[in-house]
C-alpha cells in the first residue's frame, strides 16, 4: 500500500518546470548495490545528473522535464533493490516501511 504526502512546493505551473528532481530511499547493503542504481541512472536518457549515496541509501536525480518519474522508479526497482521511498518534485510515496537496522554491539 502506497501513501502520498504533499510537501510545501513553490507555486509553479508545468511549463515552469525545467527539470524535475526525484529522491528515492533505496535498500542498499554493498558497494554492488549502489554500482546496480548507477549504472541504470547512467543508462537512462534524460537524465542531467544523478547521485547515489550508498551510507545514506539514497538516490537524488535531476532529470529533464520529459522523464517521468515512473520510468526512473521502474529502473530502479529493475535492479532487484527495494524502493522504500521517492519524492517527485515534492511529492513523497512511501512503498513500504523501512525496518530500523539493529544497533551494533
């Protein structure tokens, strides 16, 4: 089950929109993992730029305005890794709750 929460956004109109920023919450254990999400968003045309932080297990991506962010999530998930979260231009999903990692001994 998915939930979408609006966050405050600057009032703009589509046209306005140069290009749209997505954030994704990625389940990502290894340097494998996060090699998986680069090589799919360096793949993907229409993508300005894009950042995967493996510590954080997140994804910030810059993309042009006519790449939606249904096809960057699609790739992502293609990866085999679990998409816990995104954010489109604002607009939160949660995918599926995140289990707190055990605190080491």
């Amino acid at each position: 089950m998915s939930a979408i929460i609006q966050s405050e956004m600057p009032e703009t109109t589509p046209k306005e929109l140069s290009e749209h920023t997505y954030r994704f919450d990625i389940g990502m254990s290894c340097s494998g993992c996060s090699g998986a999400v680069n090589r799919v968003l360096g793949k993907l045309s229409g993508i300005k730029s894009y950042d995967v932080n493996l510590g954080a297990e997140k994804a910030l991506v810059t993309a042009e305005p006519n790449l939606d962010y249904d096809t960057v999530y699609e790739k992502i998930k293609k990866t085999g890794k679990t998409v816990y979260s995104g954010e489109a231009d604002g607009v939160l999903t949660i995918y599926k709750e995140r289990t707190p990692k055990p605190a080491a001994a």
